[in-house]
C-alpha cells in the first residue's frame, strides 16, 4: 500500500467545509431497490396492492400492472395472508414468512411505514434454514466471550471474528466515529491476503448525514452486488409520491455510496449499528471483493443481535478501561470538597488547592478568576491572552456555563500563538455576571494519523453556487502530522467538572445561607447594643451625676467639718465618676464606629492636618508643636470626621508620650504594598517608644502601658480607635518602635 507523508498544521474535516450534495441525497426514497428482491407496497387495513418493484414478473410471472388494486391474497396463499392480518402489525413476531412463489421458495418479510404496508421477498435456501438451526450454540458463545472481555477494544476483536465467522465475508472490521464526524478502525478480521486497515481514519464526509440518519433507524443494511442493476420502484400511482424506503432492507443504493465503494473495490458489503443512548457509536462493516455475497433474512437477524448486545456493553467495558483513573480523580474531588465545605474564604482555598483543581482533570495548566481578578497556576500563557482568548470564547457561547476545546485556535485564532501551553482549554463559569470562573489548560500533542487515503476531497462549485464532492479515487494510505491540539477532554472527566460546579454552588448557597443567619443575629445583636448604648449613656451616666453632683454637695457645705481624708476621699469619688462617665463615652463612641456609615469625600491631608488638627492641638496645649508635613501628600477617598480622629489620636499620641526637650511628629507617605494599590502612611514621632512585648497590647481597648500620673490622663481607647477607623475604610495599622527611639505608626485607607 502507498504511503503518502504530509504534514499539516490542522486537521481537515467535514465541519471545515459546507459541501452539500451528499447530505442533500435523498436516499431514503430512491424509487428503486436492489433486484435480488422483489418489494410490494399495499394498504394495512385492506392489503390492497398498491405499488410493486417493475421485477415482479421474475418472482410471480406476472406484470406489475395486472395486479396493481388486488389485494395480496392474488399473490400469496391464503395461510400467509391470514398469518399477516392477524398480527395486529406485530411483524416482528411472523418475520420471516416463508412462502412458495411459482415454486421456488422464498422468504418475505413485513414491515410499515408511512401509512404503507411493505412486503419484501427474497430468495430462500432451505439449506440456510438448516445452518440456522445453529443459532443458540453460535450467540451462545459469542455472548460469553462478550462477558468475558475486558476492554472495548478486546470486545470488538471478538465481534469482528464472529461476525466474519457467521456471514463468511472477505473483511469484517468495527470503525468508531469521534466527536468531529470522522472516524477510524479499531479492530479487523480479514482474510490473509487482504491489506491490513487496522488504525486507519476515515473524514466525516464517508458517511454523510442522510446515511447517519438510517443506520440509527436500520441496525443492519446489506448491500448484496454494487455492479447490479437495480429495479424501479414508481411512485404512487395516485400522489405521484415516492415511498419512503427508510425500514426497508432492499432499498437500493446511492449512486455516490456505490462509487465509493466500488473505487474501494467492494463488490458487497453489510453495516451493523453500533447505537448508545441515541447516538450512532460506530459501525460493523463488513465486504466481500471477488464475488456479490447476499446475506439470508436469518443471519442478518443473528448479527443484528450481536450489535446491540454489544452496543449494551461498550461503555461498560470502555468505562472498565479507565475505572482507575476515575476514581482516582473522583477521590481528588472528594477531598477538594471537604476542604471547601468548611471554607470561610472559598477564593482564597481554591487558589490554596490549586494542584489538586489540576488534578481534577488531569490538566498542566490552571486560572482562576473572582470578580475579574485572575491568578495562574501551572503552565499557562500570559495573563493578557487569557483573558482575550476568555472573552472571545465566552462572548461566542454565552448561555454555557461550560465550555471545553482541544483546539484552542478553532475557537480564537491568536490562540496559535500560545497553543504549546494552551491547544486544550476547559473553561467553568461560577458566575458570568461577577466575571467568576475556572479554566483548565492542557499542551499541544502533536501526532501522526493514518487516513485511508487523501481525506481533502476536491470540491466542485456547481452553476447554482454549491460545492459538491465527488467519491475519492484512491485509498492509499496517507499520513497526516496533526498539531495544535491537546489531548480531549474524557466524558469522565467533563461530568467531573460538571460534578464539582454543583457542589461548590451547593457549598457557596450553603455559606450564603449562614451569612444571612449570623447577618440576622449581629443585626440583632446591634439593636441590643444599641440598647445598651442607650442605657449607658442616659442610664448609667444619671447616677454618676448624682453621685458626682452629692460628692460636690458634700465638700462644699461639710468641708469646714471633715477633716483632710474625709475631704480627700470626696475629692477621689469625684474624680472616679468623671472618668467613669468618659470610659462610658468612650465605649459608646467605639460601638457606634463600627455601624456608622461612612460619608467617603475627596481629603487633602496637608490641610487637615495644618488648617484643623494642629491649630485644636495647640490651643488646648497652650504650646507651639512642630507638626513636620511635606508639600503634598496623595489625595484619599475618605470620611473626613473619621480620617481627622485617626490623625488627632496618633498626633496627640505622639506629643503626650514623649520626654524630648524638642517634641516633634512627622507625617508623610512611605511605599505602595506589595501586590496592591494601597499607598502606605505614617506618624512618627521621637517619643518614649514602646517595647516590642507591648506592641501588640496598645490596640486592645482600655490597655495603658503607664499609669495615668506619669503621662496625663486617658482611656486608654485611642489607638483602638484608629485601628477601628482604619479597618472601616478597609485598611489596616501597625507600628514599629524601640523603646526610648520614638515610634512610627503605619496606616492604609482603601478607596472604594
């Protein structure tokens, strides 16, 4: 066999192109049938002969038009005639009849379709009928031999031996068809001189789509000679209609089917269907060369039962094949759920679980993306490309939530620049409307595939503007180097993912419905809060008056009769109850910070600071403060009553806990964070400073390192507060200091 070697950069289907003459091809009424048959059309209720095939006269010595408006009893005895009426159109259970035509004997066979009755007569060997008898024995093995196999290709080695066994012809292969339409042998039992087909692959356009369409309605078709001549069928003589042949087994064959298999040099040939859950799976084909072989109604029966048992067992046995894997992959999703289900930060665990997503389904590549921002993991290509490749892809299918390919550049041709990394993409969409999903990559695999000849057809456009194609001439093998894609997407692996979307929305409602929960109780808790506000700050605070109000009531008419420490522990108690009443104060400002919302405006922090801070400060400190600011500072989004607070209580900080002959504080702006926007700020000053075991302690509320004689009195709340106005504008403070070389206090405010 020649072998002919091109390389390619795609691979060529039918879906390429638009060519339309074998799909236009009405093969299902061709107005003729193979003549080693005879067919007759009559009417179910009646069995009023209404049509016959014009070879009649060879089965009955009659002409067709003598019996044309008689019914079948003018043809056939009258025990087949009764055994048709009285089948209530269960023709399965009478199929074949065997009857006697002009003395030869012959097998009918009964089918309707379309409002027809349709009876096709064959010829019988008695002999046939015999070997029959066989049938048990021979289903018998085979069956077991199905049972036995353990893969779905050892169950077609065993299909194509039998077959070949029970029919006799020269070739008997099984040819599976993939995704794009094409399709190629999988196993082969032939004779010895015959050229091996094993492995090759076949374009889609062998098999059109008017020939898919009945080898789903027809699980077997036999062709008996291609070089015979065949006989017509006219239309209904009434309509002019032609009659749908689709069930019929002498239906005869399309002219562009017989040129191709002519050039293949097949003189007959037989299909079995190989159907799973509706789709046609792949064929049994079956040819003779040297001679016609015609195939008797009985063994045709027997191998049509061969391909649905087999039909019921290829995905078990192909699932059996990659049962390993499966569960391999199904365990990585059950240990990636359980992680999620308790996740309080479901982005931040996907990103953490990374190598187990690309273990989901086996990909090198990996993105994920929450509310537009995407990080990679893996090999990927750029960031950019992806997310043109995303939106090219997702804009062109948007009502799918999952979309796969192993062809990326079929789906965006720029996708040939990275198709390395990224031939094979599977992309999950979380939330198109938040711009949320997943995507998986998987490398370019380049291979080689062996066609049964050239699979370009050459095209012809036609006076009308179609393209129409014409039966190859030659089946030499011809080798074609496939790249730019990766290796597909396994169904296993597509229901994986398709597994893992439901639970994690499952998860994601699940921890929607706690947030509602604990939304409901804080809101509960807040009105309770509220309440106690409330009750601290009108409650509370009326006995301190009165007990402040009697304490001073006391000292001023009972003074002359205390003496010094009856005096001094009124003072005290008086003293006691301002600073209860401000710790009150205090916390009440510090529950309403929390709920308050924020009134974000533009805040120029120069002016603030010098046009309202520092002149407060120094009024109630009676002394000048040397407050150092640079020109400008960046211009934040803030809430300016809260942003003042924040600088007043580290300012004011800065200055009280501070022994420098010279007190000063400096304000200025640092460095942006690593991997974000925020723009660091800072408060320093040449104060005391603060040991590094007490760093942590001075933001808890109400916490004094000192006592409140040795630097002035306080709550002990200010820098609580600042970390809450901070965390409000969705930044954060920290501190770093020595003790006796100052601190520096640092601060982020996030914009909106």
């Amino acid at each position: 066999m020649q072998n002919n070697t091109r390389r390619e950069v795609q691979l060529v289907t039918a879906k390429d192109v638009d060519l339309t003459n074998c799909d236009r091809e009405r093969i299902h009424i061709p107005n003729a049938i193979q003549n080693h048959g005879c067919l007759i059309v009559a009417e179910p209720d009646t069995l009023t002969i209404v049509q016959a095939s014009d070879n009649l006269q060879d089965f009955f010595n009659r002409d067709r038009e003598d019996i044309l408006g008689s019914t079948l009893c003018a043809l056939l005895d009258p025990e087949t005639v009764g055994r048709i009426r009285g089948c209530s159109g269960d023709f399965l259970r009478i199929n074949p009849l065997r009857v006697l035509v002009c003395e030869r004997p012959t097998s009918a066979s009964v089918h309707t379709h379309g409002g027809f009755l349709f009876l096709e007569l064959e010829p019988f060997d008695p002999k046939d009928r015999n070997d029959f008898l066989s049938f048990y024995n021979i289903t018998r093995t085979v069956i077991d031999e199905i049972q036995n196999a353990r893969t779905f290709e050892s169950l077609s080695e065993v299909i194509v031996r039998h077959v070949r066994s029970i029919t006799g012809f020269d070739r008997t292969l099984v040819y599976k068809f993939d995704d794009d339409g094409s399709g190629h042998v999988i196993a082969e039992a032939k004779n010895d001189d015959l050229e091996p087909l094993l492995g090759l692959h076949y374009p889609a356009t062998d098999v059109p789509k008017p020939a898919r369409a009945l080898y789903l309605l027809n699980y077997i078709r036999s062709i008996a000679d291609v070089n015979s001549k065949t006989a017509a069928l006219p239309p209904h003589p009434q309509t002019g209609e032609p009659f749908d042949l689709s069930h019929a087994n002498l239906r005869s064959v399309s002219p562009i089917h017989i040129e191709y298999l002519q050039n293949m040099g097949v003189r007959a040939s037989m299909s079995i269907s190989l159907v799973h859950e509706g789709r046609l799976w792949g064929l049994v084909a079956c040819h003779n060369y040297a001679a016609p072989k015609y195939v008797p109604y009985e063994v045709r029966t027997a191998c049509e039962f061969l391909g649905k048992v087999m039909s019921l067992n290829l995905v078990s046995k192909q699932d059996r094949a990659s049962l390993e894997y499966q569960l391999r992959i199904q365990d990585i999703l059950a240990t990636l759920i359980d992680t999620l289900s308790v996740s309080i930060d479901i982005p931040a665990d996907l990103r953490a679980n990374s190598d187990r997503l690309r273990q989901l389904v086996n990909a090198q590549g990996l993105g994920i993306c929450f509310q537009g921002q995407i990080e990679l993991f893996g090999t990927t290509p750029e960031p950019s490309d992806v997310i043109d490749f995303i939106q090219n892809w997702s804009e062109a299918e948007p009502n799918r939530d999952l979309l796969y390919t192993d062809c990326t550049r079929k789906r965006y041709p720029r996708a040939a620049s990275f198709q390395d990394v990224a031939s094979g993409a599977m992309l999950l969409y979380l939330s198109r409307t938040e711009n949320s999903y997943i995507i998986w990559f998987r490398p370019e695999i380049v291979q080689s595939v062996r066609w049964a000849g050239n699979p370009n057809k050459d095209a012809k456009r036609e006076t009308d503007g179609t393209l129409t194609l014409s039966p190859r001439q030659s089946f030499a093998q011809w080798q074609q180097t496939v790249v730019g894609r990766s290796r597909p997407w396994l169904p296993c692996e597509i229901q994986q993912i398709r597994e893992f979307r439901n639970l994690l929305v499952d998860i994601i409602f699940k921890a929607s419905d706690e947030l509602a929960e604990i939304n409901i109780e804080l809101q509960r808790s807040n009105t309770e809060l509220d309440s106690f506000a409330y009750v601290a700050s009108h409650d509370l605070k009326e006995p301190l008056r009165g007990i402040y109000n009697y304490s001073y009531l006391l000292l001023e008419d009972y003074e002359d009769s205390l003496d010094e420490g009856g005096t001094k522990k009124l003072r005290t108690l008086m003293t006691l109850t301002k600073r209860m009443e401000k710790l009150i104060d205090t916390l009440l400002y510090y529950s309403r910070l929390g709920r308050q919302s924020l009134a974000r405006v533009p805040v120029d922090l120069v002016a603030l600071v010098r046009e309202e801070i520092q002149t407060v400060l120094e009024t109630s400190r009676r002394e000048p403060l040397d407050i150092r600011l640079p020109e400008r500072l960046p211009e934040v989004r803030a809430d300016r009553v809260l942003v003042e607070k924040l600088l007043t209580n580290l300012i004011a900080n800065g200055l009280k806990y501070n022994k420098s002959a010279d007190k000063w504080i400096e304000i200025g702006c640092t460095r942006v964070l690593e991997r974000s926007s925020q723009t660091v700020f800072y408060v320093r000053d040449n104060g005391i400073g603060i040991a590094k075991q007490h760093q942590e302690l001075v933001f808890r509320i109400f916490k004094r390192l000192n006592g409140p004689r040795q630097y002035g009195e306080g709550t002990g709340a200010g820098l609580t507060i600042v970390q809450k106005i901070a965390e409000r504008h969705g930044g954060q403070v920290w501190l770093q200091s020595e003790q006796g070389q100052g601190s520096t206090f640092y601060f982020t405010l996030s914009p909106e």
